[in-house]
C-alpha cells in the first residue's frame, strides 16, 4: 500500500514531446484510471512509474520516495500487461511464483501465496496447466495472480481488458473491481475505454495530447466537465454539441445556432454576443413541451429498457434517449424539451466551461 | 468426408510429378553406396540392382580396422565427432548471447554487427582459406584441432546469430519487461526465461554448426595433416591418393559416417518444429 505522485512529469521520444509536464497525485488505496483516446500518453505515463520508459523530466514518487533513478523490479510495484505476457514455458502455478522464485523466498511461503492467490482468483484447478492451455480470461486471470502474489505496493493494469470479448470484458471488470475491494491495493489502471473508467475508477485522470484535461470522481466528470473534450469523451452516447452564440433579451436568455434555432439557456453562464459550444446530454432531453426545440425524427433505436433518438434540429443532429417506448416514426416532427439547469455551456474558441 | 475436385488432384498430380524425380535423385547415389558396401571386392562393379553374394565383410573389415587406410578408423571417427560437437556448443554459444544481447538488450552498435554478419556471406568461404591457414600458421595451432574448430565456428558463426536473431526478435517483448518487473536480472532474464524459449532455434542452429563441422573437408585437409588428427572426411580422402582405391571399403566408411547426421536429424526433429511459444501473449 502506497500513495504515487507525479511531478511536473515530461516524456520526449527523440525530438518529439509525448507528455508535457503532468503532476498529481494518487492517494493510498485509490483505483485511479487513466484514460484517453490512443496517443494521449497514458501508457507512457504508466510505464515510466513501472520504469519500462525513462523519465525525461520531473520526478516520480511512491510512499514519498522518488524513484526515477530506482530499477524496476526494486520499486516494488507489480503490472498486468494488456498481452498477459506469461511465460509459456512454465505452468500457472510456476508463472505466478516466478518472482518469489527470484526473491529466493522460502519455498513454503512461495506455495501457501500461490494457492492464496489461486484461490482469490479461481484459479485452482489449472495450476499445473500450461498458459497455451487457458481461455483468454483465464490466462488475463493468471496474470493478475502474477501481480497479487507479490503483494506489491501499487498495482498497474495496461489496458488488461481489450484483448478480451465484450461479454467477458464485463465479468473480468467486475473482478478486478472486487479484487481491489478486497485488496485495497493501490492501483493505477490504463484504458481508452471510458466506460471501464467511469465504472471502476475511485477517480479518473483524463488526458489528451501528452496533458492533462481533468482530474475527478466518475460522476464529476460526467456532471462538470472543465471542457469541451472531456464532455465529449465521458459518455455514451456522447452529449451533444451545437455551436452557437448567446443571446440575451428581456430577462431570457438562450443560444442561437446555425439555422435560428434556439437552445434555452437556464443559467448566467456567457455574455451576450459570445460565441460558445451548447452541450447537452442525451437523457436530458425528452419530447415534448412548450417551449419545445422543433426537430425532426430521423431514427428511432429500441434497446429494450430504453429508446435512443437520431433527431435533426435545425443543421445540428442530436441524441436523445427515453426510458419509455415513444411511439414515434422516422420522419415525425416533434418538439425536444431541454432540461436548462443541466445544460453546459463551452467557450467555442478555448474549449474551456463557461461557469453559470 | 468430400470427394476431391479436379483441381485438388490436378494439384497433388503435379506435386507428385516433382517429387517422384527428385526423391528419386537424391535416393540412388545412396542406395549406390549401400550397394558397394554389402558387395564383395570382385562384384563391386558389377553394375547390378542386387549383388548376388551380399555380405557384411565390408564392416568386419572397417570396424576391425583390417586395412592400411584404415588403421586409425576409430581414433578418426573419434575426432569427427569431437570436432563437430564442440563446434556446435561453441558457435551455439557465441550466437546465442550475441542474438540475446542485439536483439533483447538492444545493445549499442547491433544493427552494425548484424550487417558485417551479413557481409561475411559475400566471402566465399574457400576464399579465407588461405588467410585461415596463415592465421592459424601465426597462432601456431597448425596440425592442432583447435585449428580446425575455430576455423569452423567463425564460418559458422555470422549465420547462426543472424537465425538466432530473427528467432529473438519474435519472442515478445513484454515477456522481457514482465520477468524485469518480476526482479530478473538480466542473466535471470537469458536463463530461465530466453533460454527455454528459444529451444527449438538452439537445437535447429547447433543441429546445423554440428554438421557443417562434421561435413567440413577443405579446411580439415589444410589445417590438419597427422593420420591421428585428421577427421574421418580427410581419412575417406586419402583412399583415392592409391592407383587401385578399395572402393568397397571407401563406400562402406561412408555410408559410416553419413549415419550420424542421419540419426542426430531424426532425433531432434521434434526440436525443429516451432510451437513452444504458444500461448505466450494473445496473437
């Protein structure tokens, strides 16, 4: 158990910068995620504090001690790589007792840690089974164990989901969550997925371009995203964007797009005149009401528990999505109801939120 | 189970078509040398599918060393196999730490030493003969066995690291970052982790410097001349210096000295297929 912190941290691949001076911090026991699309940085930033990558600048820290110029294998941190990465020579249980192999631990305590972690794992019945042997879950699952036995400081997870098909990816998140649960080992866990993000993470570093776009809890970035990418990233599906300018008059105030169409505004967010990006996700939109945005139906999508809406509104196409079942066809008109308080509005040059 | 169409067959006759000649081809000479060594002195030129008195004295012959070229048969022999043997372990060694550290330690100047491997091909290998055989003339090791092994390991050599590299190359890299994590130095890493790995390639590349060694005739005759040094390929040379060469024994010490390729090939065969790497990291 550790806390890890970064510090104005820079990685350069030649004469190209990948990551300009990232800091912050990660508590003891936390489950952060890092996430962003792919090229941002964040495996970098993960393999620079498993030391697999130099550090071109800044200082890594974990427990408060910087370990930039510590090897590796003595910063006392264990990875879950995205290709398993077991040795195919050696059977489940020697994998997972490798490192204790080279510790020189007592040979009792190795075994009594392995079935420990065979056990936590499910893992019992294929210790002396070959990798080459396994399903993909299973193997991601010896993996794991690999890094459990260790009893490491802080645990990294490289993407150790997207080799696995979308039914298991499920089951295998809910694992590592409840092995975190139960562990409450620190950990640092890299995705591009932001549904895996918002569903572990006790926070969420967002990064983009080697920077980083916001730090938060899952539901505060879902609820005030400090920008434009981070409310288009968090999501699915993704808030809908319309670009526009604010107009204020007689005590109302909205913002008129392409087309004249005019998205109520609910708060003072914006000066009139002001050219911003209009974001609204798409449950918090319903059909109906007075003062209506008109739209047309373009494609209705069931799934069962709930209704997902193609919609064009003046030049903008817009998400929307029901609990109910509408009884609505392609083609319709109807009118789309904004919710004002939970719109967010962006600054259309600087991407940065505009506070009501 | 389908009938096969016309194409299939069309495909395995033509296949056939190649084979039959070229099994063919390589088949007679061999089954030509068994002939000579199960037929007496005075038939052995009779030119006849079977010999009609075979007999094994050919072998009492050689193996009882019953004749002036083949006094030394066994200590000859002996030599062969030392020779090629330690030519095998020394170029495995010296291509296997060289692959390991170009291709997995990414050392300074690899690709270089790849491209010189290279270069060296363009040399024919009769070429450094003569510059062989001064440099062994200089190191004083002329008539010395050591002569011939190092001669065959440098000419061995620049293939097999440039195998053993590709070889590395396709190992994953994360094993080597997962075993760093896991605290392996990295002599650990080549041991318990490469080593293992990298099996098959080892057996293929030793399989391969092994029989050059053995098969090796030009640099034997020039570094070694003592009937107690030369290799049993010199040996088998120096029948047809007489005017009447005893062509039935030539024959049988050859068909002798082909079977231990024969037999190293088939007992590593199982080496020589790939698939140990299965498993390893998802494809």
């Amino acid at each position: 158990m550790a806390s890890v912190s970064f510090h104005d941290i820079e990685k350069n691949f030649g004469t190209t910068k990948v990551i300009h001076g990232i800091s912050f911090d990660i508590k003891d026991g936390e489950f952060m995620v890092l996430v962003g699309p792919s090229g941002c940085g964040k495996s970098t930033l993960l393999r620079m504090l498993a030391g697999l990558e130099e550090i071109s600048g800044g200082t890594i820290a974990i427990d408060g001690k910087v370990v930039n110029d510590i090897e590796s294998k003595d910063r006392d941190i264990a990875m879950v790589f995205q290709s398993y990465a077991l040795y195919p020579h050696m059977t489940v249980g020697d994998n997972m007792a490798f490192s204790l192999k080279l510790r020189k631990a007592d040979a009792k305590v190795t075994a009594e840690r392995v079935a420990n972690a065979a056990k936590i794992l499910n893992l019992d019945p294929y210790l002396a089974r070959f990798p080459r042997e396994l399903s993909g879950g299973q193997r991601q699952r010896v993996a794991m164990g690999r890094a459990i036995v260790r009893d490491p400081k802080v645990f990294l997870f490289d993407e150790p989901l997207s080799n696995l098909d979308a039914k298991l990816r499920v089951a295998m998140r809910a694992e590592i969550k409840a092995l975190h649960q139960r562990l409450k080992t620190t950990t640092v866990y890299v995705t591009h997925d932001q549904v895996e993000a918002m569903t572990m993470a006790d926070r969420i570093v967002v990064m983009h371009d080697g920077r980083i776009e916001q730090i938060g809890e899952p539901l505060e970035l879902y609820d005030r995203p400090d920008n434009l990418f981070v409310a288009q990233f968090i999501g699915s599906p993704a808030m809908n964007i319309v670009s526009g300018t604010v107009r204020r008059a007689n005590g109302g105030a909205w913002v008129e797009a392409a087309g004249g169409v005019r998205w109520p505004l609910g708060h003072t967010a914006g000066a009139d005149g002001q050219a911003v990006a209009y974001g609204v996700r798409p449950e918090h939109l319903s059909l109906g009401g007075s003062s209506a945005v008109p739209a047309e139906i373009i494609v209705v999508e069931p799934t069962g528990a709930e209704t997902e809406l193609l919609v064009q509104a003046g030049e903008a196409q817009i998400v929307l999505v029901t609990h109910g079942r509408p009884v609505v066809n392609p083609g319709d008109k109807i009118g789309l109801a904004v919710d004002p308080a939970m719109v967010h509005v962006f600054d259309q040059k600087t991407g940065a939120r505009i506070a009501a | 189970m389908k009938l096969p169409t016309l194409k299939d067959v069309t495909t395995e006759a033509k296949l056939l078509l190649i084979g039959i000649p070229v099994l063919l081809w390589t088949l007679i000479p061999v089954y030509h040398l068994f002939l000579f060594s199960i037929s007496p002195k005075e038939s052995a030129f009779a030119g006849k599918l079977w010999p009609d008195h075979p007999t094994l004295h050919n072998f009492e012959v050689v193996f009882g060393q019953k004749h002036y070229y083949l006094s030394h048969f066994w200590l000859q022999l002996w030599n062969s196999l030392l020779i090629a043997v330690t030519v095998g372990l020394l170029t495995l060694f010296v291509a296997t730490c060289a692959a390991f550290a170009i291709s997995r330690l990414k050392v300074k100047g690899g690709r270089t030493i790849m491209n010189l491997a290279l270069f060296t091909y363009f040399i024919p290998a009769a070429f450094l003969a003569v510059p062989m055989y001064k440099t062994m003339g200089n190191y004083g090791l002329l008539n010395n066995q050591w002569a011939l092994i190092l001669a065959m390991v440098t000419i061995a050599a620049p293939y097999s690291i440039w195998v053993l590299k590709q070889a590395s190359d396709k190992l994953p890299y994360e094993l080597d970052e997962a075993a760093r994590m896991d605290g392996a130095t990295p002599l650990q890493l080549f041991r318990l982790v490469y080593l293992p790995l990298m099996m098959p390639s080892l057996v293929a590349i030793g399989t391969y410097a092994l029989l050059l060694a053995w098969n090796e005739y030009l640099y034997a005759f020039l570094l070694l001349s003592n009937d107690r040094q030369i290799t049993l390929s010199v040996a088998l040379g120096n029948f047809l210096a007489a005017d009447d060469s005893p062509w039935e024994l030539l024959m049988t010490v050859g068909l002798i000295y082909a079977l231990p390729p024969a037999a190293i090939y088939y007992a590593f065969k199982r080496y020589m297929v790939g698939g140990l790497t299965a498993g390893a990291v998802k494809s």
